[in-house]
C-alpha cells in the first residue's frame, strides 16, 4: 500500500520541453474539455506497507500492478532548508 493525493495539474495539460521553444504532449489526447480527462492522482511514499516477501516484486518507485493507494491530503515535501522556510512562510498564520 501507498499514498495517493491529488495532482495539482492534470497530465493532459502537461507537455515535454522540446527544447526548441515547441513541446510534446506526455499524454497523447485530443480531449478539449476538462471533464473528459481520465481520473488521476499522485503518488505519495507518505506511508508505505509492504507484505514481507513483496518487496522483491515491486519496481523501483516501490509499486506495482497490485498496490493499492490510500487517499490522503497533499502533503509537503522538506528537502532543504529553503523547503522549511517556504513551509514555516505559508503556515504562518
């Protein structure tokens, strides 16, 4: 089991940088309105469970065809100090 929260902007309006000013769709679609967008979200390692034995099935995000997600708020990633402080600013209240 992992976590799972929502995205903050869905793949089909995402594109891959060409690198020469154009892009690239990452999802290949012809969709026009929003709510013909497939339901997606986003992995969290928030909490992980794992059977004992399992761990030599999963791939190197530590999922497979057979996890399940658990719904959970977005969360925030602290990496860096610089990460903290952003944290600690928009918390202030």
């Amino acid at each position: 089991m992992l976590c799972r929260q929502p995205v903050l902007t869905h793949p089909c309006l995402t594109m891959f940088d060409t690198g020469s000013g154009t892009g690239k769709q990452i999802i290949k679609h012809e969709h026009y309105q929003r709510q013909q967008y497939p339901e997606c979200f986003e992995i969290s390692h928030y909490i992980c469970m794992f059977r004992y034995g399992e761990l030599k099935n999963l791939n190197k995000n530590m999922y497979n065809d057979d996890t399940h997600y658990n719904n959970i708020d977005r969360t925030v990633d602290v990496d860096s100090e610089t990460d903290y402080k952003q944290f600690i600013l928009n918390n202030e209240h």
